[in-house]
C-alpha cells in the first residue's frame, strides 16, 4: 500500500505546521495580487531594479519588462543592506513613484517592509509586501503582515530550513491572511563562487509540503547576471509558479545589484525562452 509522506515525520523530520499544510488544503492556494494570481497554471514573473533609483530609471525598466510579458513589478524603497554606508532606498519617496508608476502601466507592483512600524505605509502604496531574507524570522513583522489585507511575499532565510520557512508562514497565515507567496532565493553554503547557493529542491519540496505557491529568486540565487536565464529556465523546470528577478536599464550604473541585474534586452530573450520551457511543463506565461 502507498501512503502519503507529506506528514511522515521519519521523511521530512518534522511535522508540517497546520495552516501551510497541504495535507490540511490539498488544493494549491491562489495569491490574487491585484488581479495578477500566482499559484495557478500560468507562471507569474515578477522583475524590475533591486532599489527605486529615480523616475526615469523606473519608468523604462518597468515599460520594457511590462512588454517582454512580466505581470508585477518590483523595486525596493527600503533597502536592507549589509552596509550601514550603502544607500539605504528612497523611501517614501520610492514608494510614491512606485505607485505612480503602477498607475500609469498598470502592472501591481511587490516592495519589501523592514520594520512593525512600516508595514501600514508600504502597505498604503504597494499590492504586495515582501519580507526578505534577512527578516524572515522578525517574529513581530510576520505577526504585523499577517495582520494586514495585503498578499505577502515571504522570502526564505539565507540560514533557514524549510522547516523554518514553512514556521515562518504559518505566523503570517495565524493573523488571518493565507495570502503568501513563498519565495527560494538561495542559501548559505561553503560554496564562494556564487553570492548564494540556488536551492532548487526546495521548490518541489515546498510544493509538495505545502499549498502555498513558491516563486524562485536567481538573480539573488546567483549573484551573477550570466547565471540568471540558465536558473531561471532550471526554476520553471522544477515546477516554481514564478520567478523574481533584478533587471535594470543600465545594469552597470545600477546604485544596487548591478552585477546581478539584467539588461533589458537580455530579460526579453529570457522571457521568449521561458514561454519554451513553460509549455514543456504543461505551464504558461502569458
Ligand atoms: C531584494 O529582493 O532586493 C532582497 C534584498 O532580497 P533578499 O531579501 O532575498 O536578499
Ligand atoms: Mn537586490
């Protein structure tokens, strides 16, 4: 007889938290990010510049990623950098631009929220909050997002398990909102020639542990613009119902990830092979 694994702890080692559980909601949560849904059969792309630099930098990336065929944009307004010296976001300033920009594409726009106190002003400007990295284990902020009307964006921690990551969603969904996207965007290992190690087998993992959709990240997977179609194609592949990605319009003069950011004519070609490799996983990119 066959039985299931997705809740035998001597496979995974642990017990799937309730609320992230397939084996509690088999059928695969669809995030509606204003009218942009991730968990379905079309893969959602998301991309734009690391940080919001000004008006014009996120005027053109965002037409250009707009008609290669992304559906949200991203950028960052408040930057969580490892250096206190490097620059920090624009801020509300981003955000206003954010939202302008959202109003004359149409596209719905993800920026990330670094503090409890912020998630109000992001969330007034922006269709979806991210949570990176480096905060997906502030306790307060998952509380404080889950307690908003917002889809999340939850980024795995560059040390954390999946079991983490699943524990950390689980705080968002115990305040009430299911809506979450999660997010692979590389981890910690001893490897040094890429900024991170592209955990791949976590998208069928997660995938098969729980009913939340999962997004890849290889641009932050990575560290390396080259590498970035190669790990994008691999991430669709692998059953991920979307990918993140850094594009700018002028990589080398980008103020944040340049050296990963892709130029706008390398993400139309990457979209154009994408779409390729969508259908021979009976997926879509519209
Ligand atoms: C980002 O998306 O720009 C970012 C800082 O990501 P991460 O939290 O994955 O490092
Ligand atoms: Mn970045």
């Amino acid at each position: 007889m066959e039985t299931d694994t997705c809740n035998d702890p001597v496979n995974v080692g642990f017990s799937i938290p309730a609320r992230v559980s397939r084996a509690m909601k088999p059928d695969t949560t669809i995030v509606d990010i204003n009218g942009v849904k991730a968990g379905g059969s079309a893969v959602v792309v998301i991309a734009g510049p690391c940080a919001v630099e000004s008006l014009e930098q996120l005027f053109e990336t965002a037409w250009a990623v707009k008609n290669a065929g992304a559906k949200i944009l991203r950028g960052g307004a408040f930057k969580p950098r490892s250096s206190p010296y490097s620059f920090q976001g624009l801020g509300e300033e981003g955000l206003k631009l954010l939202s302008n920009i959202r109003k004359e594409t149409g596209m719905p726009v993800v920026t990330e929220v670094m503090d409890t106190r912020q998630v109000e002003l992001v969330a007034g400007y922006a269709d979806m909050l991210q949570i990176g990295s480096r905060n997906m284990q502030n306790y307060p902020l998952l509380k404080e997002a889950g307690m908003c009307r917002k889809p999340i964006l939850l980024k795995r921690g560059m040390m954390a398990t999946i079991e983490e990551f699943l524990l950390a969603a689980e705080y968002i969904l115990n305040q009430g909102n299911d809506q979450v996207v999660l997010c692979e965007r590389g981890i910690r290992t001893f490897e040094t020639t890429t900024r991170n190690t592209l955990d791949l087998s976590a998208v069928p993992m997660l995938k098969r542990l729980s009913h939340l959709p999962v997004i890849v990240d290889p641009s932050h997977g990575t560290g390396l613009r080259w590498m970035v179609p190669a790990m994008a194609k691999a991430a669709v592949a692998v059953g991920a119902d979307g990918l993140i990605m850094e594009v700018h319009y002028h990589p080398e003069k980008a103020i944040c990830d340049g050296y990963q950011s892709l130029s706008l004519d390398e993400f139309d070609q990457l979209m154009t092979d994408l779409r390729k490799i969508a259908i021979a996983v009976e997926r879509e990119i519209l």
